[in-house]
C-alpha cells in the first residue's frame, strides 16, 4: 500500500514536472518583489517622499526604519533586482506574470536613476525623465506655443499683456472660499457616479476631503490602503471653477483613488503581488497614475458634458453667473494645448539655461498664469523636476491608448478600467 501509493507520487510528479517549470519563474518574481519593497521602504527613509504610498506589511515598514542601508548599498541592491529580473525565463511565464515582470523593471530602472540622483549622479532633462518614468519626453522650442496664444489673444481681447488679461479674466470665475467645500463635494459626487456607471468600484472605497495651504502643488492624493485615500486641496492660490470636476477627477474618481484601490484590490490582495502595496513616486506608476488621472476628465465628461454640469450644478453653487460659463469653458479648453510647455520651461530652468526669474516670466507668458501661479508652478519643478511630464505626456499617452478603442464610450471605459487595474507599462500604452 505504501509502496504504490509512492510510486503513485511518484508518477504524478513527474506527470506535473512540465507545468510545475511556470510556477518556478512565477515564484522568482515574487522573491524579486519583495525585496523590491524593502528597497523602495529603505531608499524612503533615505529621501523623503520617495515613498507616495505603503499599506504592505507594518513590520517591514518598521524593520526599513530601524535599519536603511547606506544609498551605495541600496544602488548595489537595484543594479542586482534588474539582474535578477533580467534572469528570470519569460517563456516559462503566464502573460499576467509577463506584463508583472515588465513593470517591475520599469519600477527597478526608476529606483537605479532615483538613486544615482541622490548619489549627485546629474542626467540631462530627458534622460532623468526616461529613467524614472519610463518615456523619453519630446521638447519643443518656446516658440512653438506662440501660435497657441495668438488663438488664445483673440479669446480674451483688452488691453496689456496676454497673461494679465487672462489672470483677470480667471479671477472672475474664482470658487469662493466659503463655497469651495460645497462645489468640490458637489463635483467628486458627480465624478464617482460616472465613474461607477462603468467600474464596479471595491467594496467600502471611500475618501476622506481637506483643505490645506502651503504645498507646491494643487491637489494631492494619499492612498492608505484599505480603499481608503485622503485627498487634500491646496487653497494657498485661488481656486478656479473649472478645478473642482478636474480635481473631482484626477485626485477621486476615475483618478488616484480609483487607481490605487483598484490595484489593492486586484493585484495586492486578488494575487499577492506585494510590489502594488508600494508606491515610489518617482516611478513610471506616476506616468500611469497622472496621464490617467488627467485624461479621466475627458472620459468622465466627454463633449459639453463638463461644461453642461458645471453650469447646471456647480456655478449655481458656487454663486456664478452660469449665462457666462460657455466663455470661460473655450478659454480654459484652449489653454489645454499649452500644456506641454511646462516641460520645455523645466528642461531650461533645470538645465541653467533659464534663470529663476526668467522661468517665472516664461511661466507666467506661456501658461498664461499670474506671477503667484507661475512662481507656485516654479516651486512645484523645483521639488518634482522631471515629474511634470506625467502630467501632459502621460495624458496624451492613456488617450491615444484607450481612444485605440473606437468611439464607443463603453469601450474606452473598459480599456481605461484596464490601464488603472492591471500592471501598466508607458510601452502598453503605446499598444
Ligand atoms: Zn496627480
């Protein structure tokens, strides 16, 4: 009985030795990601903000705390993942453990870049933004944005420069401080129903709203695991009412949050994937994270639909003339295409080919903002850098990606569901 039910034992492992190869590979990428996860929670005591988001195991959060290796170290560390991840069979791999295995070096080449810039390496504009995220930015000269504001000049006519007619032409249209908890709470309403029309959203997702001051930056997301995300707003700068539905959106719905709890949800917890549970801010996830967050705007209020609810909904909330909103909507809609500059005027500022007032200047002619918003804009590449890509670059990357999909909306929901819940490289968006 022993006997045959071993030689039976035997049988079946051998009968099971070719499928068992897969799970071998597989099993190495989930050696890989957890050391991963040390690397990123030690290179985050190494340099604050590193870290935008762990809801992984408290111990090892403890454990990075308590002892972080020195960055050579931590580089040694990176330079061996890539080499490991390099050696491990893609052949032997499911295709869901493909595309694991190509974010996870994208998130590794992140971490050997990041850290090289914290050793003093210094790259060049574009070669630090590919590093980190994953895409080699285009560049165009200043003077390719002139024919945009000459468009935009014909907008808003007046005297004086165009930046200062264009700020003043904003204020108008500025959220009241006492109206902005109503007008946002309002706007993330309206981004989570449409979002939930086309995304079955985890159980209990929820969010909790503040206002604060002092940030480099609009709006921020924190995920905190669980489905559970603060999202702050900057009011240090006057808030304009076409910000709460994008706001509504980048940071909510579609945006950060729907992201983040939809990867906890499918990949941390659905496989175990223990490298979702982190997130490096400098890293192609925020290509993903940003591009998507932006273009969920436009998927969420296709056509008039974000000028039709702002003027229904919100500029009544906010106590504005909804009879003016269309105008206000063709300057802001114009002022898309200006984007892309911010790239242009950090790569020159970064680069000392402009100096500090000069960017400022640049900021305010080619974003059309006032001199507190250009000098905010500053502050924000200063601190983030190349991280401003995401922004323009990342967007135009999800469109063109789940536009792929044809003009049915239900259609580009479903790719745009895919982009933010599986693993995704800038490579897949080019697919
Ligand atoms: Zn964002």
């Amino acid at each position: 009985m022993i006997l045959r039910l071993a030689a039976a034992t035997a049988a079946l492992a051998l009968l099971a030795a070719p499928a068992l190869a897969a799970p071998n590979e597989g099993a190495k990428l989930d050696v890989i990601a957890q050391d991963f996860v040390r690397l990123t929670l030690e290179a985050g005591e190494r340099e604050p903000g590193y870290v935008d988001a762990y809801y992984g195991p408290a111990e090892w959060a403890a454990a990075a705390k308590a002892k972080p290796r020195e960055v050579p170290a931590l580089r040694a560390e990176a330079d061996r993942l890539a080499a490991a991840l390099k050696a491990v069979d893609g052949k032997a791999l499911s295709p869901d453990e493909v595309r694991r295995k190509a974010f996870l070096a994208g998130q590794v080449k992140a971490a050997q870049t990041r850290l090289a810039m914290l050793a003093g390496q210094k790259f060049s504009f574009q070669d630090e933004a590919e590093g980190l995220f994953g895409v080699r930015p285009p560049l165009k000269p200043l003077s390719a944005y002139d024919p945009i504001l000459a468009k935009i000049d014909k907008l808003v006519p007046g005297e004086g420069d165009l930046a200062t007619r264009v700020s003043a032409f904003q204020a108008r249209y500025t959220i009241p401080t006492d109206r902005l908890e109503p007008v946002m709470k309002a706007a993330i309403a309206e981004c989570k129903a449409r979002t939930e029309a086309h995304i079955a959203l985890p159980k209990g997702e929820r969010f909790d709203l503040s206002f604060v001051t002092k940030k480099p930056w609009s709006g921020y997301n924190w995920y905190k695991g669980d489905a559970h995300s603060l999202i702050e707003v900057n009011t240090d700068l006057p808030t304009p009412i076409s910000r709460a539905v994008d706001l509504g959106c980048h940071e909510g719905y579609p945006g950060h949050h729907v992201l983040n709890a939809l990867l906890e949800e499918k990949l941390t917890k659905g496989k175990g994937w223990v490298e979702f549970s982190v997130y490096p801010l400098f890293s192609p996830q925020s290509l993903i994270a940003e591009g998507s967050a932006n273009y969920g705007i436009k998927l969420a209020f296709p056509g008039e639909e974000k000028l039709n609810f702002e003027r229904k909904t919100l500029y009544p909330l906010a106590g504005l003339d909804p009879a003016t909103a269309q105008t206000y909507d063709a300057v802001t809609g114009a002022m898309a295409d200006l984007a892309s500059v911010q790239n242009t005027i950090a790569d020159l500022y970064l680069s000392g080919k402009l100096d500090k007032e000069a960017a400022v200047a640049a900021l305010a002619k080619y974003a059309l903002s006032s001199r507190a918003k250009a000098e905010k804009s500053l502050s924000f590449i200063e601190a983030y850098r190349s991280y401003v890509i995401n922004y323009n670059l990342g967007q135009d990357m999800v469109r063109a990606h789940v536009e792929r999909a044809g003009p049915s909306q239900d259609a580009r929901w479903t790719r745009m569901e895919a982009v933010i819940s599986q693993p995704t490289t800038p490579a897949d968006l080019a697919k």
